[in-house]
C-alpha cells in the first residue's frame, strides 16, 4: 500500500467518524437502558470510606466479639452441672455466636482487602489507558507532521 493510499483511507474513515472517538459508551442520540447518567463511577473517596469502615468494624469485633466468651462458657457449664438443660442451649447459642462472628470477621477483612486491590487495580487500567491514548495521539500527531511536509 502506497503512501498515497493510506492518507486516502484515513481520511475516508475520518469523515465516516467525524464524531471522535468513543470509548465505553452509547451515542449520545441512541437508547441504552443505563439511564440519564450513563455508566458506573467510581469514586476513590467511595471506596475508601468502605474499606476504611470494613476495617474499622473488623478491629472492633475482633476486639469484643468474644468479651462474653469466659462467662457464658462459665454459666453454661454451671448449669448443666446442676442438670438443667439450658446450659446446653446456652452452649450452643455460644458456639453459633462464635461460627457467625468468625464469618463477619472474614466478610469484613475480605471487603477490607478488596477495596485496597481495587483502588490499585484502578489505578494501573487509568495508568494503561493514559498512555494508550497519549501514544495513539503521539502517532497520529506524527502522520500530521510528515503529511504538512
């Protein structure tokens, strides 16, 4: 392909463009169903208010979630040694206690974590995409050039 043919076709595809470039998104005439405001957003300040309340909220618990461990353990020995059966009941209410603090501990530490890889991931792919685009316009510029010659 000549020099010639190129710069030919680049123009046809300009015209039929002459809209720019579009990255992730509906015409501005078109449908979609996203609604008035378009895509998701995310905001650094968002994510981290989550994150920092995940992590917040895990110290707390793991702090004093288990502040009735000793005592309940206690009463509910104490009471099955003087045959009543609530201290099994008491004994088991203890263990479901400690089975669903242990999952809260893990689904806050999980949400923790995964606000910090998602501001580090965000990050990269803007990283990316910023010197994608400025070297898409680097070498458009460079065509320019040498076509002005």
């Amino acid at each position: 392909m000549a020099w010639d043919e190129w710069e030919q076709l680049k123009s046809e595809a300009a015209r039929r463009h002459s809209t720019g470039m579009r990255l992730n998104q509906v015409p501005s005439e078109g449908g979609g169903g996203a609604g008035p405001q378009g895509d998701l957003k995310v905001d650094q300040q968002d994510l981290a208010a989550v994150g920092d309340s995940a992590f917040k909220l895990f110290e707390t618990l793991g702090r004093h979630g288990r502040d009735a461990w000793s005592v309940s353990q206690t009463a509910a020995k104490d009471l099955t040694t003087q045959g009543f059966d609530l201290g099994g009941g008491l004994d088991h209410v203890q263990e479901r206690w400690e089975k669903q603090l242990q999952s809260l501990l893990d689904a806050c530490a999980h949400i923790s974590n995964h606000m910090d890889f998602t501001k580090n991931a965000h990050a990269g792919d803007e990283y990316h995409i910023y010197s994608t685009v400025s070297s898409i316009s680097a070498l458009d510029d460079g065509f320019t050039e040498r076509t002005r010659r």
